[in-house]
C-alpha cells in the first residue's frame, strides 16, 4: 500500500502535518502523511480553543467541528478578581471551540484531496540517511517493516519529535520548558459564551486552569502546570481538586494526559533534507501553550518551501534555511514576546498577581488585547514588572 519513493513524507497528522502535506501536494507532488496512531485526532491534545480569523484563513468553518463560539474571555486572579476581554483581541485561542477529533481528520482529508497519500498505524522508527542528509524514513506500516525514500522529510511529531533527534537537532526540553497537562471533558457544566482562564500558584503552579464551553452542558475543564513546578501536587489531582470545588455536580466523561512545550521555538528547526513544524519545533506559544493557528500557517510555509526546494532538486540546510527565515518572521517577534512575559509571570506570587489584577480592575480592558494589557500592568506597576521593559523599548 506504500510506495517505496515518494517526493515529500510528513511524519505526524496533526494540523501542522496536515497543512504542510496539503501544500505540497497541491504543488503537484508526491506525499506520503503517516500517523502513528489508528485514528487521526484522537486523543485530543489540547482546549481545543482557536481563533476565528486564523481558522478561516485555512479552512471554511463547518458545524461539524464547531463545538461552541465565544465572545471573549475572562482572567481570573487568584482571589477571584475577574478580567474581562473580547474575543477579538483575546488571542489565538478564543473564537471557535473545536471538535478536535472531527477537526484534524478533516485537515487530513484535505490533504488527501490535494494528493496526498494517507497512512494511519504507521510510526517512524527511524531516519534513512546517505552522507549526512536525510533521504526516507524508517518505520512499521500496519506491523510491517518498511523503508520509504524522500526527496525530503517533515517531522510534525509533536512535543515528543523524535524525527528531530534522529536527525542531530536538539529538541530536549527541561523541566521548565514544558507544561504537564490534564483535562476533563465535563458534563453539567452551565452553558456560558467565554472562555475562562485562572491563575494561581496553589491551583496550577507556574500555569494556568482553564473551562471551554463546548454547549449542551458540556465544557473542556484542564490544568496545565509547569514540570518545574509540582510541588503542589500532579496534574490530575490538582485538576480533580479544581473541579471538585468549582463543578461539583458535573460528571467525567472524557479524560486527557500531556505536554506542550512552553520554551519559546528551538534554535535550529532545518537539516539536510529535512524540516521540523509544529511543537516538533516548538512553535507553540510559550505564554497560552496553545499552536492550532501557528501550526497551520507554519505548516503552509514549509509546503511551499518543501516544494520549491523540490522543484529545484535542492534540499541542503542552506536551500531549507527560507523556511526558517519565513516562519521566524511570521511568528517569532510574537513567540519572543510571549516568553518574556511567561518567564516573568511564573515566577509572581499569588499575592503579585492579585495586585495587578487589581491595578486595572477598573480600566476598560475588554479591547484592549494580550499586549496592550500587559503594556497597561508594566505602566501600573513598573517595579513589579521591571524585567517586561524590554518588550516595550522601541515605544521609549
């Protein structure tokens, strides 16, 4: 069922995944996109929360994989001061709440409309390489063996990206770099049309707790918790906890364990013959952790640039070196300035927390945006938040 040569092979289906292999083979060539496990999109690995606008650039909406649409989103300090902003300038993770499991093969499909081959029970176990360069992958394909040659390889492997190991890049990642997460699919949740987010070191040290309406009384309920930082407990009891006091009555019906890099992206994402997307290349926000809508546009850019790097017979890390330079200028002034602001924000206290939720309790916030409330905290509270006046010296 699988060829032995194909121009371009994508290891992992997941929206970064999917986007590159849709490029590419709209572009005329031949793709193979393999998936390690027996169903695309399942388990779910996140919210499940993205914005409008950039879904839209990729994808025409779909009932389908709408679970629920908000109209913004609320901070919670954690002596319950509350925050409020709309959904316009909430950021990259409010809009749509999606279906996840619906959503990616979806994203799949369309690839496979484009062209590509799609291949699910089929991880990597390896990289082929001649003279340095990454030529195929090795792997198992329904419990077969089997070895496929590439004009060119992506890893889209997600936060575990073996891909980019085999292949020299480091992509290890130190306790401080990853949030350990857990989620419960709830229902019996009142129905609500925001997303709500709550800091607080003794629910979710060095992270955040957070409820997405999916309606019909269902709500996607996590904490995410810094791996530095768990000296309140695991993941899963801190979120059991959580639920207990906050919902009650409401019933489990869905529950998910995982990480998602939180790092700011890693130095190198390119080598000879070979490119890395996604939180494989750690483009996630390290603020929100959330990557839906940098890994589509992400996962264009290396289409294209699989494609023109194939097109040229070219595939050295210098030919490659153009999708660096596009997804760093896409994306990386934003992933910069979010690790700043994380770096700075996991190391407040509760106490400092509620402070600056109370400096700015009574300014009109709701459009202001991520940036332009963090801008008003820095003005509010310089001491605080001295080490963020890199983030706004070109305003002097």
């Amino acid at each position: 069922m699988i060829k032995d040569r194909y121009d371009l092979v994508v290891v992992g289906a997941g929206p970064a995944g999917s986007s590159t292999a849709k490029t590419a083979a709209k572009a005329g060539f031949d793709v193979l996109l393999i998936e390690k496990r027996q169903e695309i999109g399942d388990p779910v690995r996140c919210a499940e929360g993205a914005g409008k606008k950039g879904i839209k650039r990729h994808v025409k909406p779909d009932p389908r994989w709408i679970s629920a649409e908000v109209k913004g989103s609320r901070i919670f300090a954690p002596d319950g001061t509350k925050l409020e902003i709309s959904e316009e300038r909430s950021g990259a993770e409010v809009g749509y709440v999606l279906e996840r499991k619906i959503f990616d093969r979806v994203l799949a499909e369309q690839a496979a409309d484009a062209g590509a081959e799609v291949m699910v029970k089929t991880p990597a176990t390896g990289l082929i390489t001649k003279n340095g360069q990454v030529v195929g992958i090795r792997g198992r394909s329904l419990g077969e063996a089997v070895e496929i040659k590439a004009g060119l390889v992506v890893g889209a492997d997600g936060v575990e990206s073996l891909v980019g190991r085999w292949a020299g890049i480091n992509t290890t990642l130190a306790p401080s770099e990853i949030e350990t997460c857990a989620q419960f699919l709830l229902k019996g949740v009142r129905n609500d049309d925001h997303s709500e987010f709550y800091l607080s070191n003794r629910l979710a040290p060095g992270g955040y707790a957070w409820v997405f309406p999916k309606g019909d009384g269902m709500a996607n309920v996590g904490i995410g918790v810094l791996g530095s930082r768990s000296e309140g407990g695991m993941p899963i009891e801190l979120l059991s906890r959580f639920v207990n006091d906050k919902f009650p009555s409401a019933k489990v019906v869905e529950v998910i364990v995982g990480g998602v890099p939180v790092c700011g992206p890693i130095e190198r994402t390119i080598a000879d013959g070979l490119m890395l997307v996604g939180d494989a290349a750690r483009q996630s926000d390290p603020l929100t952790g959330g990557g839906i809508l940098n890994a589509l546009d992400v996962g264009v850019i290396a289409g294209e640039v699989a494609a023109g790097s194939l097109e040229e017979g070219d595939v050295s890390r210098e030919a490659l070196g153009e999708y660096e330079k596009r997804w760093r200028e896409k994306i990386g002034v934003s992933l910069e300035r979010s690790l700043v602001v994380k770096e700075r924000l996991v190391q407040l206290s509760d106490e400092d927390l509620n402070t600056l939720a109370h400096s700015i309790k009574d300014r009109n916030i709701s459009k202001m945006g991520l940036f332009g409330m963090v801008s008003l905290l820095f003005k509010t509270n310089p001491k605080l938040l001295w080490s963020f006046r890199k983030l706004f010296k070109s305003k002097g």
